[in-house]
C-alpha cells in the first residue's frame, strides 16, 4: 500500500496547524504581531487549500489513509483511519476558510492580543480538521476535547471581564459533561462489539436486531454531540459564550463549530446505527424532528426577544441547529444533501453578520439595539452587508441558503411531510426578522427607539478605536468574500448536484464500510442530479417577505398580548446563566431521549 | 446472585456518574463543582476499564519468554484510551480552577450562583 | 469477581459519592485525594498499572498542588 | 430556577436516566469474562511487530499514536490557555508577570534548601526513569513527564518561590514544552516522507526488551517525556505563581 500526494494532506491538515500553533508559542515573545499574524494567516490558508484540494479528490473516491501504516486485517481494522467524503473534507474546508477569514479579520479587530490567540486559533483548527476527517470513535473524542479545550480558552481571552469566565466556565463545564457521555456511548459500543473503528461497529452491529445497549449507545452519543450542536435542551450553553467571546471566535462557534456537532451525529448514525436500527428507526426519526421543530420555533423566538445583537445572532444559530437536526432526520440523501448544503450556506453567511456585529461593535463599543438606534447609518458598506445577510438567511436568492432551503423543502415534500418544511420556514421568517429587525433599527434608524442605555462611555478593551482605512478593508473584506463565495457555490449548479451526489455516498454504509475495511476503493458512481426547479424559489421570497413583516412590527413595537407572551417568557427565563441549571436539563434531556427511545422500541 | 454481581463494574460507573450530576446541580462553590466533574469524568476509566478487564489475566506486559499467542492479558487498547482520558481530565481541571482564580480576583466570589450572567 | 475486586470498585464508588457529599473546600480536596488513591488502587487491581501510574502522577501530585494553590487565593481567610 | 425546583427537575430526571443506562449495561458481557477481538488481535501481534513487551505502549505510540498527537496538543492547549488567563498583556505580547516576594521565601535554614534541591533532584530522576523503561515496564513518558514535573513543587515546599523562579526559568520551560510538542508531530511528517505513512515507524526496531526498542515509538516517547515534563512544571510555577502577591495587592 502506497499513499499518493492527496493522501497525505489528509494527517497533514492536523499536522501542519499543530506544529505551527507550537512554534507560535515560544516565539510569541519575539516576534512583532504582524509576523505571527502573517504566519498563523498562511498557515490556515494553507489548510484551506489542502482541504479544498482533499475534497475535490475525494469526488471520485473515497480517501482512507491509515495512520501508522495499520491496513485492517481481516476487516478488523487496527490502527486509526482518516476516511475523507465530500461532506467531511467540505466541512474541513469550511473550518479552514473560517479560521483564515477570523485571522484576517483580527489583525486589526484586536487593539492588543497574544500571540497565545494564534496558537489557539490554530490548535482550534487543527482540532476541527481532524474531527471533520476522522473515521475513528475515539480518535473523534480526542479531536472533540482538543476543540473543546482550544474553545473554553478562546471564550476566556478577555480575563478582565468576569462575565467572560463565567461563560467560559458554564461552556467548559457543559460541553465536559456532555463529552463524558459521548465517551460512556463510546465505551459501550466498544464493549458490545471489540471496535472503535465506525465501519466496523456498523456492520457486527448489524447481525442483530438493536437491543437497549445498542439504544442507550446510540442516546449517549447523541446527547453529548447535542451538547455542542446546541439542540435543545442541550443549547444552554451557547449564548453565553457567543455573548463573551471575541468576535473571530464567534465566527468559529456559529459558523462551524456547532455543526461539527451535528454532523458527528449524523456521521455516527449513519456508519455504526444505521444497518442495525431496522423499523426502530422510526422512533429515532420522530425524536429528531420533534427537538428539531421544537429547537428551530424556541431559537427564532428567543432571537426575537432579544436586544443585544451577539445573544441574538446566537439563538439563530440555535434556530439553525433545530432545521439541520430536521433535515438530518429525514435519515435519507435528500435530507443529508439539504443538511450539508444549508450547513455550508449558513456558516458563511452567519460568519459574515457575526463580523458585522464586530464592526459595530468596534465602532460603537456597544451591541445594545436601544443605545445602538441609528448609529449604524454612518457605516454604509456595514450595513449593506448586514441587510444582505440578514436577508440571506430568510433564504434569499441567490445568496447561498437559497438552494439549501429548495433542497430542503422538495426533500420534505418527497416524503410526505411537507408540514415539516411549513414549520421551519416559519420559524425561519421570525428567525430572520429578527436580524432584520435589528438592522432596520441601528442601520436605518427606522421604527422606535429599542429601551437601552446610551453608548457607553467607558471602552471595552477589546477592540481598538482608531477608524483607520487598512481596519475597515480588513475587517470588511472577510465579510463581504463570504457570502459571495455562497452566493458563487450556490449558482454553481456541479456544487449543488455535487453536494446530492455527496450526500447519497454519505448515507451509503455498505460503501462505507467497504472503503474503509475491505480497501475496495471504488470510484463513486456519477449520477446526473434533477435540476433545481426555479418556481420553488416562491417560497424562499415568501419567507423574506414573512421576516420583513415580523422585522417591521418588531421595530415599531408590536408585542405579543401578555397571555401569549407567557410561555415565551419562560422559555426565556430558563436561560439563567449559569451551569449548574444547565448540567439538570440535561439530565432532564438525556432521561426524556432516553425513555423515549427505550419505550418506543 | 454472582451473575448480578459481574454487574457491580458497570453499576459504579453509571452511579459515579450520577452522583458527580448531583453535585454539580447542588454546588455551591467553584472547586466543588470541578470536583464533581471529575467524578462524573471517573466514571468514563471505571467504565473503560471494565469492559476491557479479563479475570484471571495479567497486565499487558510480557516478559521475554513469555511472549504471547498464549499469555492471557487484559486489554492494551481501552488502557491506551483511559490514558487520554486521564489527560483530558487533567487539563480540563487545569484550566477551570485557573479561571476559578481569575474569577474570585475580579469578582471575590466563588458561589456560582453569584455569577450569574447577565442577560441582554 | 474476587474479594479485592469487589472492595476496590465499592471503595471508589463511596469515596466518588463522599467527593460530592463534602461541602469544606478544604475537606473536600483531602476526600478527592482519597478518591483519587482508590482509583488508582482499582487501577492495579485491574491490571492496568500504566494508567494507576498516570492517575498517582496527575491525580496525587499535580492536581492537588492545583488545588491548594486555588483554594489559598480563592478562600476569603487567606 | 431556584435551588428546590432544580434538586427535583435533576432528580427525577436522574431516576429516568439511572433506569436507561442500566437497561443499557445489562447488554454488556459479564465482568472479566469477554476479550474483545480488537484486544486479541493486538495482544497476538504487538511484542513481534513493535518489539516492545509492554503492549500498552505499542497501542498508546503506535497503533494507536494518533489519539496520543491530539492528547499532548490537549495538554499543551489547555496550558497555553491557562498562561492565557494568568498572563499579562504588555506591548501586545502575552508576557509572564513579573515574580514577585512568595509567602514561603523567609525562614528556610540551608539544610532545609539542600533537602529540597536533593528531593526534586531524586523526584525528577525517577520520572526520567519511568519515561525511559516504557518499552519494558509499565510508565512512558506522559508518567514520567508528571512525575519530572512535580519536582517542582519539591523546590517551592523547601526553598520558596524566589528560588524557584531562579532555577526554572519559564521561558526555557514553554520553548521545551512546544518543542516536544512539535517534535510529535513533526515525527509523524517526516516518517510520512521515509515509510510512506504519518507515523509508521522508520527507524531500528531493536531487541524486544532492551530500553531503546520499538524504533518510532522510542522516539515519540522522548517528544513527550520533554512536552509533558515541562508543561507540567510549566503549568504548576503559573499557579504556583499564584500564591506570590500581586502588585495590586502589595499596594
């Protein structure tokens, strides 16, 4: 066994972050900031590049490389594999792009930071390469905590702040328990069938029936991986951070990083569970809509309610997480198709308005929409960016989720479940009229004035307050570049049919599974997919128009009467800020997953 | 009643698990709730460890005459990933009482319940 | 199961729930370190001595040094 | 919430999960009484294709070294993290802060200080000896890497924390701790390009039993003694650190 070139950019994307993220370290006393940011800049561009190049390859065959040399025996797999598909490697190059755009995007963000920010940075990339391309359990686990780790200290950064430590201890102490219970579902899974390695796991597992091991496995991963894919009532966590985080890292949590979470789910669900579930996996499917719907409706609505635009883009990325878990849930390649394409959509076009909340924020000092009303009308490119995303996430063509969210319906309406699509796309108008709203407000001054304080006099110490022309090109640049690159993927009808094409290989065990073990590389079959019928863009424009309306009555004050404000408010109020609430939902989630799953089988 | 009893490894683990849940609910104090994490994590080695534990055989360790097919042993492979798990929870404790520090410096308050984030 | 097995896995599971139960910071360090003893104890037990080595090493030397250090700054008497 | 409600909400939820995970463990084999075919495999063919006797350590370096790459990158995260939150930023550089009068610098006899010097020099010893027997007996070098670091704490207990800032010296610690780190995976590169694999061994196996056997997994095993030894000693002077008052607190 020989590996060629491509394959060696598969250990590669981990190593090469990893040694410069060590590098970066002791130099940091050395070296002036541009050169670290130059180096760490390069270095994820470089990983860009290897992942893009490690995906276009991987279009005709699957990559498997083994670490060490370890081939599998007798389809007993003995060392660690990387198996790299279109959706893992895109995922990748998703999470390269993003960290390059969020080093770009801090050389002028921050006033003063670390050269410890780019090793974090990187170890952060390396982390979500490796989970993205992995086809291991544990070694999932392994890149899972590094990810982790690398994301409680970035959320930290500004030590000055207590609130940022106390965000970053309830996502540290939240995202732990929840890896805990990924490694438990791990552990029994292990011990039921001698392997770590998922292709494997699927098929000793499909030789019988799924019993309550096999359940209890499946309910372990799923709750610890919902953890970070922030699906209810797992998502706690994940306004704090946003709310405390730095700007870049933002960028990385919403953009990527929660739905590496999901993918996991998705990747593990259908390599290890799928072939052995057989009709349980109708109680699966009905638990995974069910949190979806209940996720996309709950997230868009505390979006709504709330004032302070890094809270509010966070819960609509919670709303996100509720539609990816849906089209996941469909369990077949219209939905798995839909999922990444949306996946990869909204992680550019979310990027983009998280960098204009960092403008706003480096301008104003403030992320508040009351004291924010109408200031934003001296940033004009901001603001066009803004509206631009915001309206993009209504689905907006031909911004890139436009194309997601006609997948995404036709594959709902395939299967008869056409009420699922209505749903989110309702949750998906509130969603977006949120955002809209808020720009309506701060970018156009249009409605009444948010209740807010007045700017703050006091600067935060985490941006600079020179208005420079080189600070605007840098920081505006990554976010215009984003939600073209969508809009360009989106018009590129050999991406959309190779996401379809994708899709089906990725819910394709048998081939998986033979890939990996077997080495019976075969190149994928090409399949000519249908094309995209232009009238099912009606909808997506009947939703801008949807989040217009709500953006509208939002901005001139329009409240729900009391009684129907009720139940929202106590969603609301569930969000306490603090862990040791979280770590009892939790429980609650995993006990009402769990029963769920045991007495339906 | 010895069947129930090969069960007991698995029990301590889900009950560890358990009780480091409770006591993060319950806690008062950052150090405490660190603490109980890790018990939550410990259940993750006794659990690991279990599964790969074979009576009657010795350590992965073979001296040169007795070199295996033939020596009975434990498993290597889920000590290998208990090792990392040790490491993790290592670094996630090490990381958690350095921002209890930092927290207690600037808000002289280790009650997570003082702590609460302010919502926007 | 044998004896030692049996008193290994019950010592860790009441000296896990003792970790939980203690309330004094102070207290509570001396517990886990107790705990942290019986884990590796299990770990031998088990047959595992690299990892009762790793657990002796991190869970009775470095991190209840961690642990004091935190609770000198973080304790208001000090 | 407040604290009843949460106590109940976690309590009952906690009973529905203790019922599905035990339903859960019921499927597993009984105790001691099942090899998994992942461990037999390994256990038939570790010592003659590693040609270590300690076939834990062949999984941790070689079979399964990838795992053990993102482990040290854990460690070596998480410290910079945590020199993150103690550091102080000065000109745009995470710097150290400056040591300062420890409580536990006055009152020390020199016999006392010579005890604590000869201490962590035995402690540091032994961790080195641990890290260097991984082939043969159980320990490798994350152990060792533990134990060298503890001799820190040796030096803090007997000759204060002035002394210890004098004698390791943080930046010498983070430039090792990194290197090693790196070395891992610049190992993993470079047997790449000679073996054709990241990470398969292209070096001498040499006799099973003999302390520099197994080729690659020697090797690594060095990267991490240096990475874990330092970082642990790294990681306890920053909290060690601590302990020092801080200028706000000597004003």
């Amino acid at each position: 066994m020989t590996y060629g070139f491509v394959h060696h950019l598969a250990p590669l994307a981990v190593a090469v972050p990893l040694i410069c993220a060590a590098a970066l370290m002791p130099l940091s006393r050395h070296l002036p900031r541009a050169a670290a940011d130059a180096i760490a800049t390069a270095a994820a561009l470089a990983v860009t590049a290897m992942c893009a190049a490690l995906t276009i390859a991987s279009t005709h065959a699957p990559i498997v490389y083994w670490m060490g040399g370890w081939v599998p025996r007798h389809a007993l797999a003995v060392g660690i594999g990387f198996v790299v598909d279109p959706i893992g490697g895109g995922l990748a190059t998703l999470a390269a792009l993003l960290v390059s755009s969020a080093l770009v995007f801090s050389w002028r963000y921050f006033d003063s930071v670390g050269t410890l920010f780019h090793t974090l940075m990187l170890a952060f990339l390396a982390a979500m390469c490796g989970f993205a391309l992995t086809g291991d359990l544990f070694n999932l686990f392994v890149w899972f905590e590094l990810m982790g780790v690398a994301a409680y200290a970035l959320t930290a950064q500004k030590i000055e702040e207590p609130e940022a430590i106390a965000g970053a201890i309830n996502f540290a102490i939240t995202n732990s328990a929840g890896a805990f219970c990924v490694l438990l579902g791990i552990g029994l899974l292990y011990g039921r069938t001698g392997a770590l390695n998922p292709a494997q796991i699927g098929t000793v597992l499909a030789q019988r029936p799924a019993d309550a091991l096999v359940i209890v496995a499946l309910l372990l991963i799923t709750c610890g991986f919902f953890v970070k894919g922030a699906v209810m009532p797992f998502h706690f966590w994940l306004d704090d951070a946003h709310a405390v985080a730095p700007t870049p890292v933002c960028v990385l949590f919403s953009g990527v990083m929660v739905q590496l979470g999901l993918y996991a789910v998705a990747r593990i669900y259908w390599t290890c569970f799928s072939p052995a579930l057989g009709t349980h996996a109708a109680a699966v499917q009905a638990l995974f809509i069910g949190v979806g719907i209940v996720t996309a409706l709950a997230g868009a609505s505390l979006a709504y309610s709330q004032s302070h635009l890094k809270r509010l883009l966070a819960f609509s990325t919670v709303s996100h997480s509720g539609m990816f878990v849906c089209a996941i849930a469909l369990f077949n390649a219209a939905g798995a198709a839909a999922a990444a394409l949306f996946i990869a959509a909204h992680g550019l076009i979310k990027s983009s308005l998280f960098m204009c909340a960092g403008i706003v924020l480096n301008r104003f000092k403030s992320m508040d929409e009351g004291a924010l009303h109408g200031r934003g009308r001296s940033l004009p490119v901001t603001r066009a960016v803004y509206f631009a995303g915001a309206l993009g996430l209504a689905g907006l063509p031909p911004l890139g989720i436009s194309a997601a969210k006609v997948l995404f319906d036709a594959s709902f309406e395939r299967q008869a479940m056409l009420w699922i699509a209505a749903v989110v796309a309702l949750a998906s108008a509130i969603d977006a009229g949120a955002v809209l709203r808020f720009g309506l407000r701060v970018f156009a001054g249009i409605g009444v004035r948010a209740p807010g304080g007045p700017l703050p006099q006091t600067q935060p110490t985490e941006t600079r307050s020179r208005n420079a022309l080189s600070e605007k090109l840098t920081m505006l640049a990554p976010a215009i570049a984003l939600p073209a690159i969508s809009i360009w993927l989106a018009l590129s009808g050999t991406f959309v049919h190779g996401v379809e094409r994708a899709a089906r290989l990725f819910t394709d065990q048998p081939a998986y599974a033979a890939a990996t073990l077997a080495h019976r590389v075969q190149p994928w079959p090409g399949t000519a997919g249908e094309a995209l019928d232009p009238s099912a863009y009606a909808i997506n424009l009947a939703v801008c128009a949807g989040a217009l309306l709500f953006a509208l009555a939002g901005a001139f004050g329009f409240r729900l009467p009391g009684p129907l404000r009720a139940p929202f408010m106590a969603i609301r109020r569930l969000h306490s800020g603090i862990y040791v609430d979280y770590i009892a939902y939790m429980m609650f989630g995993i006990g009402a997953y769990g029963v769920w799953l045991i007495l339906a089988r | 009643m010895s069947g129930a009893l090969l069960y007991l490894p698995y029990a301590v683990a889900v009950w560890l698990f358990l009780a480091g849940a409770y006591g993060l609910v319950r806690s008062r104090h950052l150090v405490h709730s660190v603490l109980c994490l890790a018990v939550v994590q410990s259940s993750t080695y006794v659990l690991l460890l279990s599964i790969g534990f074979l009576a009657k055989a010795g350590a992965p360790i073979f001296n040169p005459p007795q070199v295996p097919p033939g020596s009975r042993s434990v498993d290597p492979v889920v000590q290998a990933l208990t090792l990392t798990d040790i490491v993790v929870g290592a670094t996630v404790t090490s990381l958690l009482l350095a921002m209890t520090i930092q927290i207690h410096r600037r808000k002289g308050t280790v009650d997570p319940h003082h702590l609460r984030l302010t919502r926007g | 199961m044998s004896l030692l097995e049996i008193v290994a896995f019950l010592a860790v599971a009441v000296l896990g729930a003792a970790v939980v139960a203690t309330r004094r910071p102070l207290n509570q360090v001396v517990v886990f370190g107790l705990f942290g003893a019986s884990m590796s104890l299990l770990f031998f037990v088990l047959q595992a001595p690299d990892v009762a080595l790793s657990q002796i090493a991190v869970g009775s030397l470095a991190i209840p040094a961690l642990l004091l250090v935190t609770l000198m700054k973080t304790s208001d008497k000090l | 919430m407040n604290d009843r409600a949460r106590t109940v909400l976690f309590l009952v939820s906690a009973a529905a999960v203790a019922a599905v995970l035990i339903e859960g463990i019921a499927g597993l084999s009984p105790f001691g009484t099942h090899q998994t075919a992942y461990a037999a495999m390994l256990l038939r063919v570790a010592v003659l294709e590693r040609h270590v006797l300690n076939v834990a350590t062949a999984v941790n370096f070689d079979y399964r070294g990838f795992d053990t790459l993102g482990e040290e990158f854990i460690l070596f995260t998480s410290i910079a993290g945590v020199l993150i939150i103690f550091s102080e930023l000065r000109g745009g550089k995470t710097l150290y802060p400056e040591p300062m009068d420890g409580p536990a610098d006055r009152g020390r006899t020199a016999a006392i200080r010579a005890f604590a010097t000869g201490l962590a020099a035995f402690v540091a010893a032994m961790g080195m000896n641990v890290a260097l027997h991984t082939s043969i007996t159980p320990g490798g070098g994350f152990q060792g890497g533990a134990i060298f670091g503890s001799a820190v704490v040796c030096i803090y207990l007997g000759a204060g924390y002035a002394a210890l800032d004098r004698t390791a010296k943080k930046s010498l610690l983070d430039t090792l701790e990194a290197l090693g780190a790196a070395a891992f995976a610049l190992i993993g590169v470079a047997t790449a390009f000679l073996s054709g694999a990241f990470l398969k061994n292209s070096l001498p196996l040499g006799a099973a039993g003999s302390i520099p056997s197994g080729g690659t997994i020697f090797a690594i095993n060095a990267a991490v003694f240096v990475e874990v030894g330092c970082g642990f000693a790294l990681l306890l002077l920053l909290y060690l650190h601590q302990t020092c008052k801080t200028e706000e607190e000597q004003r």
